[in-house]
C-alpha cells in the first residue's frame, strides 16, 4: 500500500486546498493516466526549451481535471480560481508587445494556446460557463487574432476525445505531439521525438 507522508499539517484550509490538490495529481498517475515529459537525454537546450511545453500540455488536460475532483470539498476556495485566471490574463495583457513577436515561433504558440485552453476548462469545471466565457471574451479583445485560433483547435481536441479515461488522455497528448493533422502549426517536425509519453 503507498503512502504519503505530509512533513508540516496544514494550517488554513488553502493550505489544505493546495495539498489535496497534489495528491491528487498522484492519484490520476496512480490510476494509470499518462504524462507528457520532454525527454531528458535530450541535449540541454532542447530540454530547457521543451520542459514548459511539456508542463503546459500536461497541465491543459490535469489542472481542471484536479481542481474538478476537490472541488466538492473546497467550493468556495476554488471558486478564487476566476480571480486567479484574470490576474493572470491582466499579466498576459501587460506583456502583449513581448509576447506577439514571440508567437512566431510555433512552440511558443502551442504553448500560450495550452496555457488559454487550460484556464478555460478550469473555470468551466469549477466557476461556471458564465465566468469561463468572461475570461474568453477578454482574451479575445486582445489575442483573438493571435492566439485563439490555435487555441480553439486544441479546446476542441479535448472535448471531443473527453479526458474521462487514461486512454482517452494518451490520445489527445498523441494527437497534440505526433498527429500531423493536429500540429497546430508546430513545424519544429524533429522535436515531436523529444517528448515522451509515460505512466
């Protein structure tokens, strides 16, 4: 039987919020979902530039998945999660000159895609459709042009292969790295091999 041995007993109910939400994440691992990691024998700056990637695919699929599951015991805590996304927006919106020359590189625009597609099904899962399309609304003001329509495609991957099952999840991250006619215009074709796909 595993265990999991807590070092400091939480304090405040978000310290409790914080540590069901990573046990959580080991609880899907345990259950035999998938993870995306950039592969680690490849060289260093390969590793460093694929390591976020890798993170934020993950996390488009986990996050909401995690947030959805606690939420029966953290409600009201996890209704914050609309004030954290817009501090988040308002950060994206902040650096927007830094960010649209950087969307060039299609790495970087799975990535901000990944981050948008997360955000949106967390606050679907936890704030309601109201909220969520608040956040989209706002996004769209300022990256629509940009952003979203990668976004879209990746949101719409997601929700017509579901994430209820580890296979279900294998596919989608099958479908975002190694699926020429979901790549999203990731043309960096030799890196798809750099990232591992693992329970």
């Amino acid at each position: 039987m595993d265990t999991i041995t807590l070092k400091k007993y939480p304090k405040s109910l978000e310290d409790a919020r914080i540590v069901a939400h990573e046990i959580e994440h080991l609880l899907i691992w345990k259950e035999g979902y998938p993870y995306v990691m950039a592969d680690s024998h490849a060289d260093t700056e390969a590793y460093r530039r694929l390591h976020p990637l890798a993170q934020v695919i993950q996390g488009t699929v986990f996050e909401p998945m995690v947030e959805l599951r606690i939420k029966k015991y953290f409600k009201t805590l996890t209704a914050d999660n609309y004030t954290s996304a817009m501090k988040g927006l308002a950060k994206l919106i902040e650096n927007k000159e830094k960010i649209l020359p950087e969307l060039d590189d299609p790495r970087n625009l799975l990535y901000y895609s990944c981050l948008y597609v997360q955000k949106r099904l967390l606050l679907e899962s936890t704030c309601g459709t109201i909220k969520a399309d608040e956040y989209t609304v706002k996004f769209t003001s300022h990256f629509g042009e940009t952003i979203l329509p990668c976004a879209e495609k990746v949101l719409a991957l997601i929700k017509k292969n579901a994430t209820c099952s580890p296979e279900s999840v294998r596919q989608i991250f099958e479908s975002i790295l190694w699926n020429r006619n979901c790549a999203f215009g990731y043309r960096y074709y030799e890196e798809f091999d750099r990232f591992l796909i693992d329970r």
